[in-house]
C-alpha cells in the first residue's frame, strides 16, 4: 500500500510539546512520584515484576507505546481529512497522555492488580508516564517514514518478542484489563 506520509506542521508540534508539558503538570499535582522510589534513574529495566517496573525510563511495555503510535498515525491517516492531518501528532498525544491520566488512576491500578499478575502494582513514575509518550511520538515518526508492511512486522516482532520475554504484551494488556482470564492471569504469573 503507497501513501504519502502526514505532514507534521510546527505549530502543531509545538501544541503537542505543550500538552506534553501539560500532563507532566497534572501527574506533579497529583503527587506521582517524579522519578523511581528507588532513587535510582536506568535508561532500562527489564525486570517486569519489581518494584522498577514502569519507574525507569524505558521497560518492556515501551514496546507496547511505540505500536500505540503506529496505530495513531495509521488512524490519523486513514481518519482524518484534509488540513485536520497536520494536527494528527497533538491529537494522538491527547490520547497517549489521557491512557497515562487513566493508567495512574486510582481505577486502572486496583484493575490492574484484581485483573492481572501486576499484584504490587503502583502505577508509573512521571518519568515513566512522559517517556511512555515520547515512545509513542517514535512510533508515530517510525510510521510516518517507513511502509506500512515495515510497520506491521515490527509490531507483530514487538508483540511477539514481549510475549516471549515477559508473558504480556498490547494484546494481552487490553484483554486482561477489559476482560480478564484466570487461565491467563495464571500462566503470566508463571504457573
């Protein structure tokens, strides 16, 4: 499939810095740890059931941000009209920083830790929260340059590599947060 890329205005980077900026604002007021408890700053973690998953800058769920940005733009492509194109990269992270509000919500942590292995669970830290959206812009540039069956693959290798590395991924994510299976939940746990 040929198409030609979204144009990605400055103004509307600018807007999207700005609602970056924004969120960052609104997880400080809400008291989110600003980095790790720990004390510690890692580029990586990929310890999936500590205490620094999702604290550090980038873990095995940056994976599942980045395919949240192929997804935007392959939305924004196919969705939007005209001129509403160039604004397609503030609107998707309006949506990435409004799943990271949701995901650090008092709601999405107890279902996380009732739904899934996440039983400790506490949320991100803010560096966590705004890395996971520079995540999703990467995506949404990576989509923006390369083809859509490039895209695809890479996806499904992300899925797949996170499956294989830590029993979750995107798909099993939305399943086990809007519909949760014991069996699941049990062999992610590693039973």
């Amino acid at each position: 499939m040929t198409r030609t890329p979204l144009t990605v205005d400055r103004r509307a980077t600018l807007a999207a810095i700005l609602i970056v900026l924004v969120y960052f604002a609104v997880e400080l007021s809400w008291h989110r740890p600003p980095i790790c408890p720990c004390g510690s700053v890692k580029l990586w973690t990929g310890a999936v059931w500590s205490a620094e998953n999702s604290q550090q800058i980038s873990d095995w769920y940056s994976l599942s941000h980045i395919i949240h940005g192929f997804l935007f733009y392959g939305a924004a492509w196919l969705i939007l009209p005209g001129r509403a194109r160039l604004w397609a990269l503030p609107l998707a992270v309006v949506i990435e920083g409004s799943w990271e509000l949701l995901e650090n919500s008092p709601i999405i942590i107890d279902r996380y830790r009732a739904a899934t292995a996440a039983v400790g669970y506490s949320g991100d830290s803010i560096l966590n929260s705004m890395s996971d959206i520079g995540m999703m812009v990467i995506g949404f540039a990576l989509a923006r340059r390369i083809p859509v069956w490039s895209t695809v693959a890479i996806a499904l290798f992300f899925e797949l590599l996170a499956l294989a590395a830590i029993r979750d991924n995107l798909t099993l994510n939305v399943l086990m947060l809007t519909y949760p299976v014991d069996a699941i939940r049990v062999w992610q746990a590693g039973g």
